[in-house]
C-alpha cells in the first residue's frame, strides 16, 4: 500500500509533492516502479485523496491487474492507511495476509531491500520494517537551543515499507488513533515488538526542498 493523499506543506513545492518532477518522472511513479520489480508483491494500492484528479494522468503507465487506486484517503496517515486496509479486504485480503506500507516519497527504494524485508519478516510472529541505526549525535532541544544529549547506542530511524498481517495492523491503527506516525508505533502500543530490518540510507523520504535536489542528483547517476 502507498498512502499518496498528502499535501507535503514541508516541501516547498507548488502542488503535492507526490507529483513533483525528478530525473523526468513524478516521484510517485519512481516509488511506484520500484515495487513493480518486487515479485513477491500480489498487488500495489495507491491511496489517494477523494478529490484528486492528477494522479491518471501523472502516472499512466501504472495500470494492470497487480496496479490498484483507492480514492479513500483521509487527513491523517493513520486514516489513510486505515481506509486502504478496508479496501484491500473488499479485494479479498484477509487477516492472515501480509501488508507492506510504503511511504509515496521514498522514491528512491530499491525492490531488492523490499525483498530483503519481505525474507527476514515471512516468519516473523510480528512484522518489522526497515530502518537504520542511527549514526549522529542525538540533541534534544527547547527552540534553538540544546537542552540535553540523549544516548544513540539503542535509536533507529524508521523507514518504509513497514510489513504486519493486515488484521493485526487493523486493529493497532483503531487503538492507536489519528496521531500515530507510523504503523510500527501502533503495532508498539498493543504491546508487540517489531523486528528492526537493516534498510539503506539512500531510502530517505522526500520532506524538505534540499531533499529533492539530493533524490534527483541520486536518481539520475543510478545505472539505467
């Protein structure tokens, strides 16, 4: 699933910044080829606001049996990802089935470390996500101003996808509510542990304008 129902205020850009051109393609179609290559993937759900009319016409090749669009999305990720499990269950997926969820701005994921996640998850009780070990000093703040050093030994930065059984995530986004910033901190308050995949520092999300100028230099010197 891939949430795309944002506005991306942060970005500075002039409309959603799923739609901003890099390396001549919006960033979601970037995102979204490079789950195409993923072959364990049944299918790939595009979650998008109710109101938008870009996306067709953005990304038109993204269309077949395994290429799924839900105008279902709400103001929230939380919503969203809500809203696209209920659709995904109206398409025939069940409690038991896996669900990777993959933020629309990390357009530069690579299908082989979505498989790698898939291989370390199958049999996991659980479900994890990637994520990198955090590798600068960690500052807590008052404003502009340091107030403390905090430890960095045991802190990760989450990526997507993050992968739990559809039933499971279901039922942590309803207990969690609206404010939850990811589906692993859901999961986290029902009391479970999800497993921490090594991930890939080029797997950034796109949020401020410096980042798109870093995705497109990266893109466009990745081997074609």
């Amino acid at each position: 699933m891939v949430p795309c129902a944002g506005a991306g205020q942060r970005a500075g850009t002039a409309g959603p910044k799923q739609y901003q051109r890099l390396a001549g393609q919006p960033v979601v179609a970037h995102t979204l080829a490079a789950l195409a290559a993923v072959p364990a993937l049944q299918a790939t759900l595009v979650v998008l606001a109710p109101a938008d009319q870009e996306f067709e016409r953005r990304v038109p090749q993204f269309e077949g049996a395994r290429s799924w669009v839900a105008r279902c999305g709400g103001a929230t990720r939380a919503a969203s990802v809500g809203s696209g499990l209920a659709q995904l269950r109206m398409r025939g997926a069940r409690d038991h089935d896996w669900v990777l969820v993959h933020d629309a701005a990390r357009c530069l994921v690579r299908a082989a470390w979505v498989q790698g996640l898939i291989e370390a998850c199958r049999g996991d009780e659980v479900g994890g996500l990637l994520a990198l070990p955090l590798a600068d000093t960690l500052k807590q703040a008052a404003g502009q101003r340091v107030t403390a050093t905090l430890p960095r030994a045991d802190k990760w930065l989450a990526q997507t996808p993050q992968m739990f059984r559809l039933g499971l995530l279901q039922r942590a986004l309803a207990e969690a509510g609206p404010e939850v910033t990811d589906e692993a901190g859901a999961v986290e308050a029902l009391g479970l542990a999800p497993l921490l995949v090594p991930g890939d520092a080029e797997n950034f999300k796109l949020t401020w304008p410096a980042d798109f100028a870093l995705a497109e230099r990266l893109l466009e010197t990745r081997p074609r």
